[in-house]
C-alpha cells in the first residue's frame, strides 16, 4: 500500500538545474513508480508575504498559497523537505514559507496551561540539506544547527516525527556521475516512501 507524500522544494531557484531540483524529482518518479501519491510543493513559486508580527502569525488570516500548501501537509503522511544552506542556514523563503504554514490553528493549538497541542503528528520527515562546503565539517565544525533547529523547533516542535536527514557537502564538485548516483539513490529513497 503507498504512502501520501508531500515534497516541500525549498530551493528558491526554480531553474530545473539545481541540484535540489533534481534529486526532488527523482525522488518523485521512484515513489510514483512503487505507487505512492505524491504532491509537490514549489516553495519558490509562492507568493506569500513575512510576517511581521505575532498577531499576524497568531490571528492572521493565512495567504491562499498558504492555504494551499497546508492542505498539502495535512494529507501527507511523510514530508521530504529539501533546500540548499545557504549563510549558514534555509533561504529566507523556505523559513518565510514554514511561519506562514505552521500557524497556531494548523499546526499547533495553544493550550491554557503546558505545551502546545501538536497537531502535525503521525507525520514523518525526511530533510534535505545541499551545501558547498564538506558535509562534516557542516556537521561537526558547525554543529549543523539549521538543520537541528528545523528538525526541533519547528518540525517537532508541531509533533512530525520521525525526522530522517541527508547532508549533501561539495555539490560543486559533484560532476555529472557524482549527481546522476544521488539521482539514483533519490529515487530509490522515493520508491521506499522514506
């Protein structure tokens, strides 16, 4: 039986080129393949606008591409998120794209007392992070701390888990065979569902 799976492409290039781009659409031809449904969320074709304040995100209405986008999110069982680090962290619109969807409401409830409701659970992640730099020195000169901080502030924070991740270093240096075997791992990452 296949999953429902939501691929958030968080690159704000939308040139099909880019290496985001394309291990995303792998990804979707091999969960198609192994008869997944898969819906595909271009975050570089969004309009939406930042929030500027806490009312705004707390009682705001949400942009229809907002909308659109939770929609998306909330019939998918497992989200593949990809994007390029970039100063050391998401583009801006990937993060301007998450404040806009994971409103109070959606993705999590206020209560009256203790934490918040999580209402992403029963969702898994799968996080995609493409860099210039090795991925270990990411990793451990780094500390990683885009990543850790959308694994935990955000993602678990309205209740996805578990969270997976793949940290892809010296994409310039990949070449042509370098690219067309993560192409190949993607897709088969994509008929798995994980």
């Amino acid at each position: 039986m296949g999953r429902r799976i939501a691929i958030i492409q968080g690159h704000p290039d939308p040139a099909p080129e880019r290496l985001c781009r394309r291990l995303g659409a792998a990804y979707a031809a091999g969960a198609a393949e192994a008869g997944h449904e898969v819906r595909v969320i271009e975050v570089a074709t969004l309009h939406l606008p930042l929030l500027a304040t806490k009312t705004d995100f707390e009682t705001g209405t949400a942009p229809d591409a907002a909308r659109a986008a939770q929609e998306t999110l909330a019939w998918a069982e497992h989200w593949l998120i990809l994007y390029p680090l970039w100063l050391g962290s998401m583009p801006a619109l990937l993060k301007g794209f998450f404040e806009q969807v994971g409103r109070p409401g959606f993705a999590f409830r206020y209560r009256d007392k203790g934490f918040p409701e999580k209402l992403m659970a029963g969702r898994s992640a799968h996080v995609v992070v493409t860099m210039g730099m090795p991925g270990f020195v990411y990793r451990w000169f780094y500390g990683a701390h885009s990543l850790k901080a959308l694994k935990r502030n955000i993602l678990g924070f309205i209740g996805v888990g578990p969270i997976r991740d793949t940290v892809i270093g010296g994409v310039d240096g990949l070449g042509t065979e370098g690219v067309a075997r993560l192409e190949t791992r993607f897709r088969t990452l994509g008929a798995s569902g994980a």
